[in-house]
C-alpha cells in the first residue's frame, strides 16, 4: 500500500485512519459530540469494507479514547459502541489511555 492509498482524517478534536492490515483506528483528543461520533464510524466502517472487497471479514475498529474522556462520555455514546459491537458485526476495541 503506498502513501496516496493511505486513508487518514485528521482534525484538532479527533484522527481517524485504516491501517496496513485493514483495521481502523479512530483516537478522540477533545470532546466530540453523538452526531459526530456516529459520522466517524459510518465513514470509517465504510472506508473498511470497500478495502476489504477482495478479503471479506469482520470490521475491526479500534478506538482510542483518555479516561477523564470515557468517563464524561454520554450514555448514548457507551450505548452506541455496544450496538456497534453486538448488533454490526463489528470487532470492537476500547483502549483506554492515561493522559
């Protein structure tokens, strides 16, 4: 995979990217609100599935997040990365990370 074929958003509130092995990563830096978190999983688990094309699978999304953000995050958000998981067939990382 060369450079250009690299998929990568970056703004000052969050970074979302698919790695060599097809897994995408999203890494939240600053409070985001529900409508934005929702749009970053739609596009990324599309991004996923249209390089998957030729390797079927299961979606992998590892999203990383601090801790003093996780524990502001709203009920509907921890909700909605529950129905990600068992409801989208997504395989679903959480990583907590000490700031």
């Amino acid at each position: 995979m060369n450079e250009k074929d690299v998929f990568v958003r970056k703004t000052a509130n969050y970074r979302i990217w698919v790695d060599e092995a097809g897994a995408g990563r999203i890494r939240v830096l600053k409070r985001i609100n529900f409508k934005t978190l929702v749009a970053l999983f739609e596009e990324l688990h599309g991004e996923i599935k249209k390089r998957a094309t030729g390797n079927p699978g299961k979606v992998h999304i590892i999203f990383y997040i601090s801790k003093s953000l996780y524990d502001e995050m709203s009920v509907n958000a921890k909700e909605f990365l529950g129905f990600c998981q068992s409801c989208m067939g997504i395989k679903f990382e959480l990583v907590l990370m000490e700031m």
